[in-house]
C-alpha cells in the first residue's frame, strides 16, 4: 500500500510585518530610554547628594574640632588655600593633607607660580603636584566630566577640577554688592553702605576697612551664624570647564577664588544672568574657547597676579547639570534640592549668615 507523505508548510513574514514589528520595537525603545535616562539620572542626583551631605558634615566635624569653621580663603590673595584643603583629614583623605605640605605654616607668602609658598598649593613641588591630581571622589558630581585635568602638563600648576563650593554670602566674597549689581532692595543697599561684611555668609572672606588690604583673614564661626544654621546656605554646586587647558577660575575647587571653591547667593540657581569672574571664561576668553561649557559667564576682570586679593565684585553662582536645579546644604549639614525657581530674594536671605532675613527651605 502507498504511503502518503505530508510536507508541513512554514508561512514566512510578508515586508508589512516585519515593518510593523520594527515600527513597535522603535516606539518602545523611544519609550524606554527617557525613563532609563531618568533613572540613571536620579541615582547620579543621589550621589551628588550623599557627597554634598558628607562635605557638609566634614566642615562641622572641622568646626567641632577647631572651635571655627573652615576658611574660604587662607590669606586675602588670590589662588589661596581653601576650605577643600582644611576637610581632607575628615573625609578619609589625611594622606592627601599630608602632601599639602605648606597648608599649616601661618606666615603669609604670595606664590610666585614655582616656588612652594604658605598661601597657596600652587609650586613645582613633588608633594604638591601630586596632592593637586589626587582624585578625591566626594569633590565630582557624577552629573559633571569632573574630574577634569586642568594644566596637568604643568609642573606647578596643574590639578584636576572639581564641582562643590562654599557660599560666600549673598555678595562677593567680602559682603559687598556685585559689580554690576543686581537688583537689591533699598534696606539691603543701605546695609551694605554701613557694614562691610552686611551679605556676608559662612565661607566670607572677612576684611576690615575699605582698603582690601588685610591679608590674614578673621575666622568665621557658627556662633556668628544669627540667621540660623537650618537657614544659612553652606555648600551647593557648579559646573566645570571641559577643556585641559587652563581654563579660568571656574572649577578650581583646590583655590579660594570666586567660580573655584566660592559661590554667592545674589542669584537664583542656574540663573540666566552671567557669573562675573576674575580672569577669563571659558566659552569665548580661551583660545581656543571652551565649546563644552555652556554656563553664562562675564570677565569682570584679568588674572589678578599672585599677590594680589582679586575677589571684590566677582560673583559666580550655584550651578549644575542636574535638571530643574542644584543640590546644596545648609549650616546643619542638611541637604535640599534647590529649583531654578527659587526666589531670588530667598536665594539671597539663604546666603546671608545674620542679616535678620530669613528664609525656610523645605
């Protein structure tokens, strides 16, 4: 008897099809990849803030040990030893203090751009170029490049950008009014007028008289702190250049300029309005410029040499590239997440350490 024999048919995908399904997997992707972009975004946030909160706790822990919070800037001159050098012992880093070699001696001495001086952590000094290129994880939001090498060629200058600053107040660095200023109210005009710290905040530089010719600087404390610790800005964060060449004072965080281990509250977070700097920005005063760094910024001013103060009238402001605003603390160490919405005049009262204006952030 014959047996039949079946072939069993296999139907293939007409062009249509196929051109659906791959129309339905693009649809899904396009989908998915904001919300995976979301997501790595919200964990990079959340590292940023954990280092804020440990930065923020490292300056009291320096308070509680020193009677005095860490300074904004050693001596009045430019480049000088900051509040980043000061914490290293209470971040985990006392190797890297220990390399800051000059950080300890009390006489002032402008550097001179080679030599190893007291003010700065400036020199061709083995122990000095290698504490400038220690990578030290809690100063680099996640969010940034950071970090980022800057005149790493060079013996004496180089180091690597970080992205965390001290609030100087509500002004520049010395509590004065920025050049050109804001929009101030009368009061606080008037205020500034008859006390040269009025807008001072917890990193200010405190210079008596009108000369800025003072080089050793009075130490800030949480005593003088009248608005309230809860009240009173301490750290929040800025965006550094992308170039490897000197690239401003922006970024700096080892130095005690304004853009570098600085910020001021005269404006609101990520504000339109242009930082105003000594020396140059990055995205038009380089050459070539700096097309990665997209922040406004003004040059107020040139490179003020090694000994002179180059701080009265800079002001940079908080910045990140988080959306929708910045990561910053208070004098207590707690940690809020500050809109481009804030108030200006909010922004302002955070900033100023015992001018009576206080504001509440939640």
């Amino acid at each position: 008897m014959k047996q039949n024999s079946f072939r069993t048919a296999h139907r293939a995908f007409t062009l249509v099809e196929l051109l659906v399904v791959i129309a339905i997997i693009g649809v899904l992707v396009a989908l998915l990849l904001p919300a995976i972009q979301a997501a790595r975004e919200a964990a990079r946030r959340s590292t940023c803030t954990n280092h804020v909160k440990n930065i923020s706790i490292a300056c009291l822990n320096y308070e509680n040990a020193k009677k005095e919070m860490p300074y904004g800037r050693k001596f009045n001159y430019w480049d000088a030893y900051t509040w980043t050098e000061l914490i290293l012992p209470y971040i985990e880093q006392q190797p890297v203090y220990d390399l800051f070699w000059t950080l300890n001696d009390p006489d002032p001495v402008a550097t001179n751009g080679t030599t190893a001086t007291s003010s700065s952590p400036i020199g061709n000094d083995d122990r000095l170029r290698q504490a400038r290129t220690t990578e030290i994880p809690i100063y680099y939001c996640p969010s940034d490049g950071t970090p980022i090498p800057n005149e790493i060629g060079t013996a004496s200058f180089g180091f690597l950008r970080g992205n965390y600053r001290g609030c100087v107040g509500a002004g520049d660095m010395y509590g004065f009014l920025p050049a050109p200023p804001s929009v101030f109210s009368t009061a606080m005009r008037q205020l500034v007028q008859s006390d040269n710290n009025a807008l001072i905040g917890v990193f200010g530089v405190q210079v008596p008289g009108t000369g800025f010719t003072e080089i050793k600087i009075p130490a800030n404390k949480l005593a003088q702190i009248g608005d309230g610790t809860s009240n009173t800005l301490m750290i929040s964060e800025g965006v550094a250049p992308t170039v490897q060449n000197w690239g401003g004072p922006i970024g700096g965080m080892i130095y005690g300029n304004m853009g570098g281990a600085l910020f001021s509250a005269a404006e609101s977070p990520n504000t339109s309005n242009p930082d105003r700097i000594i020396g140059p920005c990055p995205q038009h005063d380089l050459n070539p410029p700096d097309d990665g760094y997209t922040q406004p910024c003004d040059a107020v001013g040139g490179h003020p040499g090694a000994g002179r103060q180059g701080g009265r009238s800079a002001t940079a402001f908080a910045r990140s590239l988080h959306p929708g605003g910045v990561v910053a603390s208070m004098a207590d160490a707690s940690v809020h997440f500050l809109t481009d919405g804030t108030d200006t005049e909010v922004m302002r009262a955070l900033g100023t350490r015992n001018l009576g204006d206080i504001s509440e952030i939640q």
